[in-house]
C-alpha cells in the first residue's frame, strides 16, 4: 500500500476541492493518504502530533492556487521547515484561472527550486483550471463545467502520479522573468490586509476571524481588525454574509457578486450546460483543450 501525503493551501475553497477529488482518487486506487492543510490553526495541531514535516511517504503531492504567477507563502514556509532528504517523490499541482497559459508557466519555478535544493525529486507538474476568484467573474456556465471536470481530473492525476509518470514543463524565459517580477506580491499581499475595512452592515459575528486561515484577524470588540499576515486570499471577503469587508484602494481586484463555489456546485444539478464547443467558443484555445481532453 502506498503512502501519499496531500499538503494544500486553498483561499476560496478551488484547490480544496481538487485536494478532495485527489483524495477520493488516491484511496480508491489503494493508498493510504494523509492531508494537511496549511492554515495555522491546523499546521500547530500537526506540529503538536508530530504530522508537520514528517516525509515517510512514497509520494508528497503539494497543491497551491497561483498567485501572481508564483505560489503562496505558506507553501514556502512549509517546504522551508522540511528535512533535507534523498529523493522523495514530489508532485506539485497548481490551480489558477488562466490555465497553463505563459504568464503561469513559471508558477511552480521557486517551489521546484527550494525542493531540490533539500534533495526532493519533483517529477510531476500539473495545472487544474477553476474560476477566477480575483478581478473579474469566470462565466457561470463555463465555471461549472470546470467543477465537473474535478474528479476525472483527480482520478487521471492520481493514475500518473501513481505510475510514478514524469510529467515536467519547461517554462519560457518570459515566464521566469514576470514570475520574478511578481515576487514583490509576497510584499503587497501584507499591505492588502492593511487596507481592509469594514462596512456598517459588518454583524459582528466573527465568521472572518475564524475562517482566516493565517489567523491574521482578530475581534476587538466586535470589530474585525486585520494584522500584517495576510496573503490576500480573499476568503474573508468572499465568506462575508452581509459583504462587509473590501480594499480600501484595491476594490478592482474583488469578484463583482462573489465567489461562492457552493452555489455553483448546487445549481449543477438543475442546469444543462451547454456543449462543450459552445462553451469554449471565443476562448483561447488552451482552455479548449483543457475542458476537451481529460489528460491534460
Ligand atoms: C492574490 C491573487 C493572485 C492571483 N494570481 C493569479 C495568477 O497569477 N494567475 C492566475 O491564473 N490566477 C490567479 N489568481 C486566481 C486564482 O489562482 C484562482 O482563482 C484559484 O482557483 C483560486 O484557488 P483557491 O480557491 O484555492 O484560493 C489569483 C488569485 C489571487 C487571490
């Protein structure tokens, strides 16, 4: 029986979703699979089990959304507290909106960097689509066809991984140079919890503190106040019942009517999407390809 290990960071709940499938996929295909997700609350609970950085897997599978064409903090600080090893098997699953298009090419650059510097073997890449939780909306139709493409994807994922297939991408040189640029998010991601505010209609109730997976809001008599750890997940802003939490500057980069990928997973089931042709109609074509053929 294989050991695999899934270790996730999610804002809005797109690459939880995947870790799930994969999960579901893993202990069909007979592993014995382990998740942790790194939000703080959970990393000091597997810390105090000893779970943290244990690396006795066969495989480590890590999953990230992209942020500025690189990969959250939280999954480097994880792979900076791990031991330094002899080949242990890595797969990084990205999870972006614009696909493997090149400005995401090189997402998975710094990671691949930082784990072979400790001696891991990362063999796998790959790209899974979700809607775009930031600037603007992904079609609703569209959107849900991607949720639906999550457990053949996971399912073929977990087939590669387990075959030990060497699936690897050699990003452009353009890549590499606006993934570097784009460091300095790593930056405006703590300024970005500075300028949150609070809106009259805030209810007080407290969700946004517990649901911030960096821990990074406290309640100061009712009031939400944020620190300096966010890493502009936008999970609170989304999470908000009565929408009450918004940039003060950078309201552009605020999904108009949400992000809720519960609603769209329930209204799967009522709606008859369209073709897939018609769904992809105007698109580029790497969307296409994603949406048509279950290997990519
Ligand atoms: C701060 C931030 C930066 C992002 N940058 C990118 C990006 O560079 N490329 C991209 O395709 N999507 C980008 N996105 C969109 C997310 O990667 C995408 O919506 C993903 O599905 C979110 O996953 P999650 O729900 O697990 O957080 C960004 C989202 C945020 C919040």
């Amino acid at each position: 029986m294989k050991k695999v290990k899934l270790v996730c960071f999610s804002g809005t709940g797109g690459t939880k979703r995947f870790t799930s499938s994969l999960e579901t996929s893993l202990i069909k295909c007979g592993c014995d699979v382990k998740v942790l997700y790194l939000e703080t609350k959970l990393i000091e609970i597997a810390k105090r089990e000893g779970t943290f950085n244990d690396i006795s897997y066969d495989f480590i599978i890590i999953l990230f959304p992209v942020h500025a064409f690189d990969a959250p903090e939280p999954v480097y600080k994880w792979i900076k507290a791990l031991p330094k090893c002899q080949m242990v098997s890595v797969a990084l699953i990205s999870v972006s909106a614009a696909g493997e298009y090149w400005i995401n090419q090189a997402c998975r650059i710094g990671l691949i960097r930082a784990l072979s510097k400790k001696g891991y073997n990362v063999f796998y890449e790959r790209m899974i689509i979700m809607p775009f939780n930031i600037l603007f909306a992904t079609k609703e139709s569209f959107s849900m066809r991607l949720l639906q493409l999550l457990p053949i994807k996971a399912e073929n994922t977990a087939k590669e991984i387990l075959e030990l297939k060497r699936r690897r991408i050699e990003p452009k040189l353009k890549s590499r140079v606006i993934t570097r640029l784009a460091k300095v998010e790593k930056v405006t991601s703590k300024l970005f919890g500075k300028e949150l505010r609070i809106k009259k209609t805030c209810t007080q109730c407290g969700l946004c503190a517990n649901s911030c997976p960096m821990e990074n809001i406290k309640m100061n008599y009712g009031t939400p106040h944020f620190g300096w750890r966010c890493v502009e997940c936008l999970r609170c802003i989304y999470i908000c019942h009565t929408h009450s939490i918004y940039p003060f500057v950078s309201r552009f980069m605020v999904v108009k009517g949400g992000y809720d990928l519960d609603r769209l997973e329930k209204q799967i089931e009522n709606t008859i999407l369209e073709s897939d042709e018609e769904l992809t109609a105007g698109v580029y074509s790497f969307f296409r390809e994603y949406i048509e053929n279950e290997w990519i």
